[in-house]
C-alpha cells in the first residue's frame, strides 16, 4: 500500500507566489514517486486579500490537480498590513482545515507535512497528526515570529513570547524539520537540537526557467524587471519613490500584485516620467518569458530578515540574469560568493544607483560570464527536481 501523504499549506494554485509554487512542486514529486498526496488549503485568495471568482459563495471545493488531490476550505480573506485581520485570516484556515477528520477518506495519512508559517496552521497540522497517528513533519520557510519582529509588525512582548513558545514547541515534536535556508536550519537547531532537519530550498525549475541568449549589442534603454509580490515585506514602493530610473538612462518594468499595488498604481500616476512601467500580474508559467525580455532582475527586501531567501534569485540565476539585490542576510552570501549579481543593504538607495550603473555598463564577457554561473549554480544546487529527489530520500528512509 502507498505511503499517504497530507500538506497543509496557506496557499496552492491556482494562487502565484513562492509558497503555493514550492508546495505544488512538492506535493506533484511526491506523487509521481509513488505517494498518495492530499493538500489542505484556503479559498485562492493571494495575494489580493480577496477570494477569486470561481471559489467565491463556496464552503468546500475538491479539485484533481495532476495526480494530486486538493481540498479548498473558506477563509477569512484579508491582505491588510493591521496585525488583527490578518491573525483572524489564519485562524479560519487553521479552524477550517480540522474539518478533515470527518471527510470520507479510505486511508489516513501516514505523514502530515505542514507549510509554516503561519504557525496556527502549523498547530492544526499537529493536531491532525496526533489523531491519524501520523508522523508530523515541519516546513518552515520563514521563521515566525523572528520574520515579524525584523519587519516592524510586532514588538516583544506576551504575544512574542506565545509565539515562540509555539515555534519551539512545533520543532519538539516535528519528527523533521524542512528547513529553506542555512539560517533557518541553524536556528531549528539551537531551539531542538535533536531534531532532524533538511535543507530544503524553494529552488527553481529550470526546465521552466531557460538561459537568456546574451546580446551582443547593449539594449536603449538598459531594462530591468521586477517581478514579484508587491507586498509590505518587498518594499517596492519605495525603491520607486527614491530612485530615478530615467535619469540613469534605465528602465523598471513592475509585473506583480499585492497590499502595495494600489499605492505604487497611484504614486507613478503622480510622477510618470521617472521611467518606472507597471504591468499586470502575469501567471507563473509566464515569468520566464517575461524575465527573458530584459536585460537584469531586481530583487528586493524591505528590512533584512533572518531565515528568509527570496525565491526571484533562484529564478534569475537559473534565466543566467545578473540580480541586482536590495537586501541581505543568506541571499546576500548567496549572490556575492557567486558572483551573480550586485548587492545594496535594504533603503541604500545610492548604492542601488550605483549598481544599477555598473551592471548596465558591464563588458559582454562579464555578462557572459554572470550568464554562465548563474545558470550552472540553478542546475548544480537549486533544481527543484534535485532538491525533490533528496526529500523522497530521506522520506523513504523513514517508511
């Protein structure tokens, strides 16, 4: 009989973003492996706040997505940067997806693997374990709630010490820990030390993700994209409120949606000639074509935050586009090791200008040579068939 598999996670397509890529890309690699996949998660809703059209005045709907069975529970929808609206949006999926228990499944699981943050949904996942007498595996792909305190949204407190207490608890009793950074890792460990973990990366598909054919001649203007979540963590507004494009001979083309959409919509329409263009949010199987259209690859961080590597340099890199990164911690190591990319600490925005000049005046061979390493890094250390494999690995191990 196949090893059943539950994931719980806050977000699955037909949403975009980072999460609901990496846990379709898990839950699909399980399957054709041989596991029998079932994914609990919300009502699409990411990253707008509100529930798409198809879900909308629906309590439960099961769909069938390649192999793999998907269960949409209704939530509260919010994407407000308030605290309170938020908490109550992963309460009601944390609540909803208890309902699991009464549903008419053959077989119970045999492994519950759950995406955290947030860590309420986490708890559930624990709870589901307990009851199925499953084996209770832990996803953590930011560290909640050190990621909150490094953004500003919380302070310490009683509600910090809840939460870590929580976190610590969860890496008690994971019987592993899938960790997406070093950082991650080192902190799971120092919290329980006799927990197994893995390093698990979001990684990049990069039979999706192809090389760009380097020009020999220098595109006019010099174009650079972004495109991402436009959310309070990515701080791209701001990038667009300090730094003239235009006047540096470039151009910033925006692709994305988020809390930060409607403010970015209204800013540019204010001061629209400082070369910055945004575009409609397009579906993932359509950023690779839309990243090979431009010349360098803009990834950006608000605050830096410990743990947390976002998955547009995986992307870039696997595209051969040199990153210019706002940001730092691990990704920071990660593009300056690899000679990548350019990195500027998050609201240096004399230093970004800087870097966008010397990226857009770069000789071909350099940017042959950024190309050709970041390409090679994606295929050698953050293919997500690789990092898939060593995941069914370890899983197997433990059967």
């Amino acid at each position: 009989m196949a090893t059943s598999v539950l994931i719980l996670s806050p977000n699955y397509p037909p949403e975009q973003g980072a999460c609901a890529s990496r846990i379709r890309y898990m839950a699909q690699g399980l399957a054709k492996a041989g596991y029998e996949v079932e994914v609990l998660t919300a009502m699409p809703n990411y990253p707008k706040g509100k529930i798409f059209t198809k879900f909308r005045n629906k309590l439960f709907v099961r769909l069938i997505d390649d192999g793999v069975a998907v269960n949409h529970y209704l939530v509260y929808a919010s994407h407000s940067a308030h605290l309170l609206p938020r908490l109550l949006s992963m309460f009601s999926l944390s609540f909803a997806v208890l309902f699991h228990v009464f549903s008419a499944k053959k077989q119970t699981p045999n492994l519950v693997i759950v995406q955290s943050p947030p860590l309420l949904l986490a708890l559930s996942a624990y709870w589901l374990s307990r009851v199925y007498k499953a084996d209770f595996i832990l996803n953590v792909s930011d560290l909640w709630p050190r990621a909150l305190l490094d953004l500003g949204a919380i302070r310490r407190g009683l509600g910090y010490r809840l939460a870590s207490w929580v976190e610590n608890f969860l890496y008690q009793k994971a019987k592993l820990c899938i960790g997406q950074s070093e950082e991650i890792l080192t902190h799971i460990k120092a919290q329980s030390p006799q927990t197994p973990s893995l390093l698990y990366r979001t990684g990049v598909d990069c039979q999706l993700f192809q090389a760009k054919e380097i020009q020999t001649a220098q595109t006019t203007p010099f174009r650079i994209v972004y495109a991402g979540l436009l959310g309070i963590a990515q701080g791209i507004l701001s990038v667009c409120e300090h730094v003239n494009f235009k006047e540096l001979e470039t151009e910033l083309h925006i692709y994305g949606d988020g809390y930060e959409r409607k403010p970015l919509e209204n800013y540019l329409k204010k001061n629209p000639n400082l070369g910055i263009f945004l575009h409609d949010s397009v579906p993932h199987a359509q950023v690779p074509s839309v990243l090979q259209s431009y010349d360098t690859v803009l990834v950006t961080q608000k605050n830096v935050v410990f743990g947390t590597v976002p998955s547009k340099i995986y992307e870039a890199m696997a595209t051969g586009l040199p990153i210019l990164f706002c940001g730092g911690g691990e990704g920071a190591e990660i593009i300056l090791t690899n000679e990548v990319g350019l990195v500027s600490p998050p609201n240096d925005f004399n230093l970004l200008k800087n870097n966008i000049l010397q990226i857009k005046n770069l000789p071909l061979e350099q940017k042959q040579s950024i190309s050709t390493q970041g390409r090679k890094l994606a295929l050698n250390e953050f293919d997500r068939s690789l990092l898939i494999n060593k995941l069914i690995t370890v899983l197997d191990k433990q059967k």
